[in-house]
C-alpha cells in the first residue's frame, strides 16, 4: 500500500520539476523517476506474492471443504439422503466449494481497500481541499447501490444453482440410463428436459418392505416409533442391486479388508466365481472393472456383491435377494454353498430377503411381509407348499427351472471377450496438446442466433467505449493545459460531461452485450454437448466413468458460463485500453514508444513461454478432477454398502488422495500464473522509468499536463499490460474447458446403416411394422470390429404375433440378441441382415426403428420427474390412458392414494418406489406404446412370483395379438411360448417348440 500511495507522490514531483516549482535539482527528479519505477516493482512483488497465498488458502478451503462434504456424505443415512440428489451432491463439490476458492485472492482487499482510501482522501484534502468531498461522496453513493445490486445478483445465483442442479442430475440420469433412453427412443425428451447363527427368511409381495426392513437393521432409515435393538458387533450386507465400482474385482471383494488368502479362495468358490476367474486368463481377479460393472454380466456382478458380503467376517448377515440376477440351478448351488444349513455361513445369523421361496424351507424362521407390517411368522416349521397365494407360497416350477440348462458348477462357462476386455473398453482421459484450435474460438464468438454480425458489432462497442474513454481523458488534459480565464469557459466543462455520459451509456450497453454473446456461446456449446452425449453410441459411455462425464457438465460448463466471459472481456477490454494508453503516451512523449520495440517481442515471448505449460497445466488439472466426481458419484451408489461393510475410512483416504493428486497440478498451475504476472509487472515497470526520466530530460519541450498524462498512463498500462497478458493467458488456459466440452460436441453418432449397406434411409408405412414377422438372415455381431463375434450367422424366422422364449448360458448372447434389434452397436462391425415384416431395419433411422418396438427392460430406470412422466415423457396419451396403463399392472392405488394423482414425484432413480414397483411402471410403458413387437429382458428377475404371475397375465392379455421376444430365468416364464430359441456360443443350439426340449436334461431335444 506504501509503495502504491508512493507513486502519485512520485508523479508529482516530476511535474513540478517540469513547471519549474519543485526546487528540486536534476539529481533529485531524477532521483524520483528512479524512485518511482522502484515503488512499482516493489508493489508488483507484494501483490504477487499476496495473490499466490491467498490462492494457496483458497485452494486449502476448497479441498478442506469438499473432503468434509464427503466425509458427511459417509454418514448421513438414505432416508436424509433421498431429500436430495446426486446432482446437487456433487455440485456442492464440483462448483459451490470452488466459490470460496475464487474469493480468496481478494480477501486481503477488505482490510486494505479502506485504509488506502482514507490515506488517498487525507492527500487529496491536501492539495486540493473542499472538492475532495464531493468526489467521495459520489463513491459513497455508489456503496448502497452496489449492496442493491449484490442482493439482487445473490438472488439470482440462488436461481441459477437450482437450474444448474437440475441440468447436472439430468445428465446424471442421463449418463445411467443411457441404453434404455435410446431403447425407448427418448433422447429428444431428455434434450428438452435438460433444457428443463439363526437363519432367517423374509418373503412379500413387491413394496412390502423387504428392503426396508434389512435399511432399518442397517440404519439407513428413520425410527419413528418404538425401538430396536441388535445384539451383534458387525453386519455384512448384499444389496439388491449389486453394488460395483470402477477397479479390480479383488479390491471390489476385499473392500478395503486385508487379505485372507484361504477365506478369500473358499469365498471365491462358494459364490461359483472360479471358473469367472480362470476365463480372465492371466488376470485373474486383477481384472479390471468398469464403472458399475459395465464389462460384467449381471450375474457376475450379483455373485462379486455376494462374495463382498461372504469375505468380511461378521456376525449378522444380510442378503437382499441375490439370488435373482443368476440363473435357478446356480442360485441353487449357491445358497447351497454360501447361505444353507452347511454353507460357508454355517453358525452365523443370515437374513435371507426373496422370491424364491424354495429355499426357504430350510429357514429357522420365516416371516412374511405385507404393507409394512408382518403378516406371519412361521418358527421352526416347513413351508405348506399347498398354502394358498395370501401366504408364503412355493412355485414348484423353480425348483427345476433351468433356462440356461448349465453344469452344476457351471464350467463350461464361455466369457465374452466383447464385455470383458476392459483394457481396451475403459480408456484413460487424455488431454489434447498443444494451442486450442481457432475453430474452438470462432465457435464461441459466432454462435447462432447472430453469429458473424453479432461478432463484429461486439468489436464495433469495445473500440467505441475505449475511444470515448481515451477522448475523455485527453480532453481532461486539454482543458487542464488552458489558461485561467479559458479553464473557467463552461464549454469545457458541457464537453466533458457529455462525453463522460456518452461513454457510461456505452460501456453499460458494451458489458451487457458481451455478456449475451458470451451466454449464446455457452449455451451452444452446451447444448451441442448435451445432442453429442445423446445421440452417440453405447461405446462411449462404456468407455468413458460416469464421473468423467459428469466432470465435463458440471465443473467445465461453469467455467465456460462463468469464468470464461469475464477473462475474455477483460482481456479485451484491457488491451484496448492498453493501445489507448500507448497511443496517448506516443502523441504526449513519441520517444517512450522506442521502448516499446524490444519491449513487446519480449513479453509476447514471454506469454508463448509461460502458455506450453500452463495450458498443459489446466488441462492435466481438469483430467486429474474426474476421479474425484467419479469416486463422488460411485459412493453414492453404494453408500449402503460402504457403511455396512465399516469401510468409510478407506473411502475417505483414497477421496483425500484424489483431492491430493489434483491439487498438486492445480498448485503449480497457480503459481505459474503468479510468476508470470509478477515477470510482466517488472517488464512494465521499465516503460514506467523510461517515460519517467524522458520526461525529465525533454522537460522544456514537454508541456507539464501532457507529461503528467503520460507518466500516469506508464503507472496505468503497468498494471492495464501485465494483466491484459494474465487475462489473456488465463482466458486461453480456460478454453481448455470450452475445447473439452466442444471435444464431446463433436462425438460421433450411431451409424444409421449396417456395413456395406446403402446409406439412403427408407420410409415404411405408417402401420409398420403391422404384422411383427422378425427375421434373421446370415447374421453375424459383433460389439467392435476387431473382436470376436457373439452371435454367428443366425438364421431365423419369427412369425406374426409368436411368442418366443430365449434361453442359453451367460454369453451365450441373449441380450446381445436384444441390442441387435435395437441397434445398439456399431454397425460396421455388423454383417447380415435382420428383417421385420421384410424391411432391412438397417435402412431405416434409429428415430423410426426404436419407437416401433417396445421394450421391457431387465433393469428398470426410472427419473427424476412426474410419474406421468416417466410412461410418458412425449405427452402422447391422455391421462386416462395413462392410468389406464398403471391400472393394468395394478398401480392404480398407488396414483388414487396420492394426492398429486399422476403427477406424484419419482425421485432420483426412483428410489420412493420398490424395485417391484419400478418393473411394473416399465411394463405400463409397454401397453401405453402398443407396439407390435416386444421384447423382455428377465424383467421378472427381481419381483415375486404374484407379482410374476400378474405381468404374466397382462402381458397375455394386453399383448396376445403381438409378436414377444422373452430372455428369462424363471421357466414358468416362458413355458406358454410358442417356441423356445436356445443360444450357445451365439449360434442357434435348438428353436422348438417346449415339448421338443427338454430343458431339465441339459437342453436336448425329445
């Protein structure tokens, strides 16, 4: 602060040594020209190393702040968890930790600033008296305004973050349900929304609260009444849906405990995973897996989760259904091996949640669920397989329903290479090197809807304001150089105003402006991100952790919206006043501009030097910030789980490591920036000195008001210079976010044609396809061209409304089947041809194909939104359709119960609803769709045989006229096909009718 006061001082007394009234000798204003250069330097270094230590504490704030989020994050339970979302979750740590960060480097200013001003104000008395009040009280009038118009600004960032909540947790959604969006053909409705030692078994009908039961054993759930007691030290858990997250399937098995090698190998055995690991090859256990689980069946994925539970060794044990995702025979070696009577588990308490009741004849208690409350409990006694559906009733019809006709051990087990390479899946982010391309700039600038006009009139207002700020200052200096008699002309002072107005109206329009250019530029990017992640293949996303993703659409979309326009404007804005300054400085002293020679190649050296490696920087920075989110994002998936298994330390370290790992590249990233502002400070301050000491010399050829203009101006493009550089430089470094959101705006889209076919796309008539005859001609899939295929040269015919059963074992390419029909993958590594009612569905778009056939998924998503929304998202039907539909599948009174009716809220993943509930809102899709061909992928896998038996019976009901594709476990699901289509090694092993085959005898026909 001295050195800065120092300098007007400085100022000064070189003018009055130039009018001739310091009495100072020649040694003495020269001495103040030195002296003068000295106090910016030495404020450049005060500033600098002020900025880098305040960014430091920023930084600390940040990163202190965002392990504290996470650590909270491992302790709340899902009941609190669930009046939130994931996508305000991580913005917490993505965006608002980050603002304490970008306030940091200013906080000194509010001690400072004060304390200068009334310095500043006791000078200025000095030496010009009584106007030196009404200068500051225009400052002071300004204070209120600007309280005005923080409180306005903190009102409408509130709104923004809500927005910017909604955005991301779209996205989110968007990211986890990429292959059932494109299934149903909802890409252009999530476009426009984002624009918007007892043994115990526990059985009841979907929502009766199985799951919530085992939650508030867990204490995940709030007591409202009453108490419980648990008399154990440690709980093992097996959720529902398996919990997976990106790394070895070890280190997703030991979670953290330390290695057992012989528990960890009869583990591995019990839950029917060596084989699994045997067809890694060499990798063994060290394979690699992807973000939930993508290269694994689901199968694989229950029996790790189920390993996880069977390897930590606890007291009490809880086991959500984990059964349901693998085929009757393995659940039934499993629960021999791991659950039953003289199973791995033997003499410790187990709660077994399922379906399948067969096993729960060998239960010690037996408690039957319905609506919340225990309906029965049967204590020490068999199950009557002859009660009636009101108890716990068997499904003989499991005890032998082998669809998938395996070994007892399932060792023929044959892995596909397609989902389990994860090396060549999951590739490592990468940054691109070296200067971000003009085209990313113009496309920035040129945005619809004005683009090149609205370019150059942004041009057209920076050089307007600057010139009338220029003109008003020169006029200033004009004014002051008259004599008395003319200085007091009120032509002048009318000028001066006028031009002092003119510039105000401008400069106010010049930043609204700007910013409407830059806020179209964002959008654009944005919403060509937004198509990009949309409408490219399933590729992608298998590739690329949801956290990565995530990444780019929270933190890199707020730089582009927030930081991004502010550098580009002040580097603008800053270099035009710096050639305003030059130009000024050049007409009052010509001679300083011969400094400029050496001086403007240097810092342009300078700033090319600096850019290698703060670009470089920024983007390792931004790269070493997706594991965080992803780790972010991961955790709340399996919180449950991580808290079950006691294991939120270990998840705590490796967050702070990440952190860590980040805020190393960040902290060399800021004290680059550091160095080279102070670097461009120095340089500065020569032009500071030449002008200075020129102004000494040449002081009978200087007029004293054109030399105090220039000297100012020197001191005033000292700081204008270095930080039009920074800015600049900084404005490039967070391009970087715009070139890496622009990088996914350039994805490819899925490929409308199948190799060596016609590109021209054909239109079929409206009723298409009217009959559902699907047939299959040599034909031969594969996921990438350079891998093995895993469905070989198929040939066959379905007929009109035929319901076909598909059977066969883990890879032996039933779901591939199904992403065949709906073209999910990359169709150059495609050969062959699929017709449905003798049209090439290769020759039609994706559009037309996906919203002609209905689906009902093994996994069921549900979003964030209306439950109307969620069956349908277009708003084709009308309500009575809809609850029609919901009817159907017997919803209804969870509409007719609710006072939103249809409009009642599905949370984030559709938490609120039961797993059961969820399938059946899918299957009300289906009936609202009325498509001719259906598919269903093992959508009955995880409700209980009621419930089975009733979509049965709707499927029968409301789709008997249509053609029905079925991929199922349970054999009473298919048992009234019309034909049974076995698959093995994806090739055709039988396609009969079920008399014909012989399903218990390993798959042979009669």
């Amino acid at each position: 602060m001295v050195a800065r006061i120092a300098q007007p001082l400085h100022i000064r007394q070189i003018v009055l040594y130039i009018k001739g009234q310091s009495g100072l000798p020649v040694y003495g204003a020269y001495l103040c020209a030195i002296t003068l250069c000295v106090s910016a330097m030495v404020q450049a270094i005060i500033h600098q190393q002020v900025f880098f230590r305040n960014t430091r504490i920023g930084m600390r704030i940040r990163n202190a702040l965002s392990s504290t989020i996470y650590k909270h994050l491992l302790t709340i339970n899902t009941a609190a968890l669930h009046k939130t979302t994931a996508a305000q979750t991580i913005n917490l740590v993505a965006n608002d930790a980050g603002k304490f960060e970008e306030l940091s480097p200013f906080v000194h200013v509010i001690l400072w600033v004060p304390l200068e001003a009334l310095i500043t104000f006791g000078l200025i008395w000095l030496y010009i008296g009584l106007p030196t009040v009404f200068g500051y009280a225009v400052l002071i009038l300004l204070v209120p305004i600007q309280l005005i118009f923080s409180r306005q600004f903190g009102q409408y960032r509130k709104e923004t973050m809500k927005y910017t909540d909604k955005r991301v947790q779209t996205i989110n959604e968007l990211v986890n349900g990429c292959q059932i969006i494109k299934m149903y053909n909802w890409e252009k409705a999530m476009e426009q929304r984002v624009r918007e030692t007892r043994r115990f078994g526990v059985k009841g009908a979907i929502g009766a609260g199985k799951s919530t039961l085992l939650a508030a054993i867990l204490g995940e759930i709030n007591l409202i009444s009453g108490k419980l007691q648990i008399y154990v030290d440690s709980i093992s858990y097996a959720p529902q849906s398996a919990w997976i997250f990106a790394d070895t399937i070890r280190a997703n098995i030991l979670l953290g405990k330390p290695m057992n090698e012989e528990r960890y190998k009869n583990v591995i055995k019990a839950c029917c995973l060596d084989i699994d690991l045997l067809n890694f090859g060499e990798v063994g256990d060290l394979l690699m897996i992807g973000d939930k689980g993508i290269n694994l069946s689901g199968g694989q994925k229950a029996r790790i989760s189920l390993a996880r539970a069977l390897y930590a060794d606890a007291d009490l044990y809880l086991l959500d259904d984990p059964l349901a995702a693998v085929d009757p025979n393995v659940a039934k070696n499993i629960f021999d091996q791991c659950i039953g009577p003289r199973s791995f588990l033997r003499g410790k308490t187990r709660i077994l949640v399922t379906h399948q009741t067969q096993f729960l004849v060998e239960a010690d208690q037996i408690i039957l669920l319905r609506k919340g409350h225990i309906d029965e409990l049967h204590i020490e006694q068999p199950v009557d397989n002859e009660s009636s559906n009101d108890t716990l009733e068997t499904d003989s019809s499991n005890d032998t329903s082998e669809t998938d006709s395996s070994d007892d051990n399932e060792t023929d087990w044959t892995l596909n290479t397609a989902t389990t390479d994860i090396n060549s899946i999951v590739k490592n982010e990468t940054s691109i090197d070296g200067a971000i391309k003009w085209s990313v700039w113009l496309q920035l600038f040129t945005a619809p809807p004005l683009r090149w006009f609205g370019f150059f009139l942004m041009i057209i207002f920076m050089v307007g304001t600057e010139a009338l700020y220029d003109f008003t200052n020169s006029w200033l200096a004009l004014w002051s150089g008259k004599d008395e008699n003319e200085q007091r002309s009120s032509f002048y002072a009318y000028v001066y105003l006028g031009v002092i107005f003119a510039t105000l109206i401008i400069a106010l329009l010049r930043a609204g402006y700007i910013f409407y250019i830059m806020l179209r530029g964002s959008t654009y990017f944005h919403n060509r991100m937004l198509k990009g992640i949309l409408y490219t293949s399933l590729r992608f996303f298998e590739s690329n952790p949801s956290g990565r993703i995530l990444n780019r659409a929270s933190k890199d979309q707020q730089v582009l919206d927030e930081a991004l326009p502010m550098a580009l404007i002040d580097t603008m804005q800053y270099l035009l006043m710096t050639l305003g300054a030059i130009a000024i400085i050049g007409m009052t002293n010509p001679w300083v501009l011969l400094i400029l020679i050496p001086l403007i190649p240097t810092v342009l050296w300078l700033r090319r030097f600096y850019m290698r490696s703060s670009r470089q920087l920024k983007r390792l920075e931004s790269v070493s910030r997706s594991p965080i989110y992803a780790l972010f994002s991961s955790s709340l998936d399996g919180l449950t789980s991580i808290r079950a298994f006691d294991a939120q330390i270990d998840f705590l370290n490796m967050f702070i490591e990440r952190i860590d790992t980040n805020a190393r590249a960040y902290f060399i990233l800021f004290a680059t920036t550091r160095w080279f502002g102070l670097q461009l400070d120095l340089i500065t301050s020569l032009l500071t000195l030449v002008t200075s000491v020129l102004a000494v010399a040449l002081r009978h050829q200087i007029d004293p008001s054109a030399a105090a203009l220039s000297i100012s101006y020197c001191i005033t493009l000292t700081g204008l210079f270095q930080w039009a550089m920074r800015q600049s430089a900084e404005a490039e470094n967070f391009m970087t976010s715009a070139e890496r959101i622009h990088e996914y705006g350039q994805l490819t889209r899925e490929s409308h044609s199948n190799n060596n076919k016609s590109g021209v796309l054909i239109q079929p008539a409206d009723d298409w396809p009217s009959r559902g005859i699907i047939e299959f001609k040599d034909y031969t899939f594969r996921y990438r061209p350079e891998l093995d295929p895993v469905l070989k040269n198929l040939n066959l015919r379905i007929e009109s409304k035929e319901k076909i059963g598909i059977i066969g074992r883990t890879g032996a390419g039933k779901s591939s089947l199904l992403q065949a029909l709906f073209r999910l993958v990359d169709q150059s590594a495609i050969n062959g041809t699929i017709l449905i009612d003798d049209i090439d569905i290769g020759r039609l778009s994706l559009d037309y194909l996906r919203s002609h056939i209905s689906v009902i998924p093994q996994v069921p998503i549900l979003f964030c939104g209306t439950l109307r929304y969620n069956i349908d998202p277009f708003e084709q039907y009308s309500d009575e359709e809809c609850l029609t539909a919901l009817e159907a599948v017997q919803l209804k009174p969870l509409v007719r119960n609710h006072p939103d009716g249809l409009h009642l809220m599905v949370t984030e993943s559709g938490t609120n609803l039961s797993a059961g509930e969820r399938q059946l809102v899918c299957v009300a899709r289906a009936i609202l769709k009325r498509s001719h061909i259906l598919l269903i992928d093992e959508a009955t896998a995880n409700v209980d045989h009621t419930t089975d038996r009733m979509i049965q019976e709707v499927i029968a009901d409301k789709f008997r006229d249509r053609t029905i594709l079925t991929i199922a476990h349970r054999l009473n699901t298919i048992a009234n096909s019309n034909r049974i289509l076995m698959l093995q090694d994806g090739e055709v092993a039988y396609f009969d009718v079920p008399n014909n085959i012989d399903l218990t005898q390993g798959g042979t026909q009669n």
